[in-house]
C-alpha cells in the first residue's frame, strides 16, 4: 500500500525535493528510516522494513551492528594490514617522553627502547607482544 505523499509539496519552499526523492526512489509506507545506517543524509538503503535487511545491508557492508539487530562479520576486528606510524610523529612522541622523564638527556639505547614502545602504542601493534 503506498501512500499519497502529495501534501508534503511545497513549491514556495522547494519543499516538495523530499516527497519526490521517496516516490522516485519507490520507498514503501511501511520502511522506516534508520540514520545510522545510513552513508549519507536521505541514503536509500537506510529505509528499511525488517531486521533480516539489516542483517544484510550490514553483511555487504561489513559492518558491526548492535541493539534490537546483532550481526558481527566473521572478520570484523582482525586487522588485515599493520599499521606503520610516521616517521616524525613517533620522533615527536619520543622526544616528549626524553623531555619529560629524564630531563632532556639519554644515550641511544635508552632513546631506541623509548622509541620502539612509543611506536607500538601508536599502532596498536603492542598486543601482539604479550
């Protein structure tokens, strides 16, 4: 059943732009509009009726959801490339650390160990550490 969304056209205020993209579009009354899945203010695919098109919508987007639909893709928190800092930010972030703790003032041992631990924090790589 479609509903005739004809008084929502307002050729003063162009207002008729949202009617017009729902009757092009073919939404149906009984979708409903969800923001959060949608990529973009008025995204298509963000109306939906069920919480299977969820679940699929979120399928071939890869994404996580939570709340009333759950559906975590089998992958979804593996990483599949390490994350490489630059260069001049770990030097930054090691340099901070010299300042601060040892006044300025360590021998290139000290300085490697600050920097190599300073670079796994900003990759997230530490974990894999342990």
């Amino acid at each position: 059943m479609r509903r005739d969304i004809s008084e929502l056209r307002n050729e003063r205020y162009c207002c008729g732009i949202i009617a017009d993209t729902l009757k092009r579009l073919s939404v149906d009354s009984n979708t409903r509009y969800y923001p959060e899945l949608a990529r973009y203010p008025g995204d298509p695919e963000a109306y939906v009726s069920s919480r299977s098109e969820i679940i699929n919508l979120a399928k071939r987007r890869g994404w996580k959801v939570e709340g009333f639909v759950e559906y975590e893709p089998p992958e979804f928190g593996k990483r599949k490339f390490k994350y490489e800092p630059a260069p001049d930010i770990v030097e930054r972030y090691t340099q901070e650390i010299i300042e601060r703790d040892h006044d300025g003032k360590v021998d290139d041992d000290v300085r490697q160990e600050i920097r190599d631990t300073v670079k796994r924090k900003i990759s997230g790589n530490y974990a894999e550490d342990n």
